[in-house]
C-alpha cells in the first residue's frame, strides 16, 4: 500500500513539474515588443515562431535538446528522491511507537534481552541505535553513551546520504541550464560570425531558447535545494530526538553500576 501511495504521489509531482513550466514559460511569452517598441501578441510571435517551448526544445540543435532531455531526467530523479525520503524521514518509520512501548516495558521490569528481542523483531533506526546501547550494557555507562553516540552519527550518516542525492539533483540543474546557455551562445556568435548579423529576430530566437535552459534549471534546483533542507533538518531533529530516548531507557543503568562502584570500593579496604 506504501508503495502504491509513493508511486502516485511520484506520478502527481512528475505531472505538475512538467506542467508548471510549460505554463510559466508560455505566460512569459505572452506579450512581446517588436524592433519599434509595439506589443505583439502571444498569437503574432507564434506566426514567426513555430512550436513554443516544443520549439525551445528540439530547435536548440542536438547538443541542446539532449541537454533538455537531461534536465527532465534530473528533475525527475530529484522528484522520486525527494517523494522517497519524506516518506521514510517520518517518527512512525524511524522510531515506531511500538518499538518504544516494547523497550520501556522490558526497561521496566529490568530485562534487557527482552527489549533486544524487541528490537531485533522491528528493525527501524531507533533499533540500530537501542540494539547497540545494549551490546554494551556490561561494560559500564561511559560505553554505553560512546556506543550510542557512535550508533547516531552512523545512523544519520546513512540519512545524509540518502538525502545528499536530493542535493546531487539541485547542484546539477543549474550546471545543465548554463551549460545549454553556453552551447547556445555559442551557436548565436558562430551565427554572428557567419554574416547573420542582418537576421536580428533570428539572433533574439537563438539567444532566448539558450537561456531558457538556465530558466529550467533553476526550476528544477529551487524546490529541490529547499526539500533538502527541509529533510535534512527534519532528520537531524529525530535523530537527536532517538539518542534523547534511548539515554532515557538507559538512565536506571547508570544506578547500577555506580551501586557495583562502591561495592569494590568497600571491598578494596577489607582486603588491604
């Protein structure tokens, strides 16, 4: 069933990516000037110009639609990334209710083996962190802390690179649009450089699809770099809020052995 909700979610992000910036890019060619300063309707530009953005496009030369086409393919990419970690980076996926409820009643009645069972029965991140307190139990609450603090920084290491492929997206949208816009402008100064200096609407159609690729790449870099961050700090904040509770569960431990302190204290006296 996850896996259904995740694939539509997907499905209705994809669709709306793609829509939005046909629509934004066919509202900012509405209105046109032309060499005397006129308007000129969003039907009169079409008339010289054929396809819209299907013309912006496939009439940047192959170099410049395989770049379109790498741009889409990043975004959508950055989209299933982003789908997928809002759907894991959740308190019921990281640190299950019934986990925690197993743990504190085991804690509780003072029976570790039956609160690693627990964890070993509902692998999450939260049992990682809990299953490697406990491996450490015997060997006194300084170990324990180090061991859980060493759990958290690998457990959120493995978040971050998940996450860091959001990041990966966002950093190449921008690198494609002005890699498109270079390979454009080289195009115009080649064209320029061929006597086609006379042709001015032409130059102006040639200049204008070569930054309409640094326009999608921001399109694609600006939610994706914002969704990382979010995530990302959503991340970090369960992670410190998993290390909190674990330290809870732990906190009778530390009675203990200081209790097993003192009893070899008093002995070391008697024996001298």
């Amino acid at each position: 069933m996850n896996k259904i909700k995740k694939s539509l979610m997907a499905m209705m992000i994809l669709i709306g990516t793609c829509v939005a910036p046909v629509a934004a890019l066919q509202s900012m060619g509405q209105e046109l000037t032309d060499a005397n300063g006129n308007a000129v309707s969003q039907d009169a530009s079409q008339s010289k110009s054929s396809g819209g953005f299907y013309e912006i496009v496939f009439g940047s030369g192959i170099v410049g639609t395989i770049l379109w086409f790498t741009l889409f393919g990043d975004g959508a990419l950055a989209i299933y990334f982003c789908v997928d970690c809002s759907i894991m980076i959740k308190p019921e996926k990281l640190m299950p209710k019934k986990l925690i409820d197993q743990v504190q009643r085991a804690m509780a009645e003072g029976d570790i083996v039956a609160a690693m069972t627990a964890c070993e029965n509902t692998p999450s991140v939260m049992s990682n962190i809990l299953l490697a307190a406990f491996q450490h139990v015997e060997e006194g609450f300084d170990v324990i802390q180090e061991a859980v603090t060493a759990a958290s920084d690998l457990e959120q290491e493995k978040l971050g690179q998940r996450l860091n492929w959001i990041s990966v997206c966002s950093n190449l949208g921008p690198s494609l649009g002005l890699l498109g816009t270079v390979q454009g402008m080289i195009l115009t100064f080649q064209a320029l450089a061929s006597g086609g200096a006379g042709d001015a609407s032409a130059l102006a159609n040639s200049i204008g699809q070569a930054l309409w690729t640094t326009a999608g790449g921001l399109i694609v870099s600006i939610p994706s770099l914002t969704a990382f961050y979010s995530l990302r700090n959503n991340a970090n904040r369960l992670i410190l809020r998993m290390t909190a509770v674990t330290m809870e569960f732990l906190n009778g431990l530390r009675n203990v052995e200081v209790g097993a302190g003192e009893e070899v204290m008093e002995e070391v006296p008697e024996m001298a």
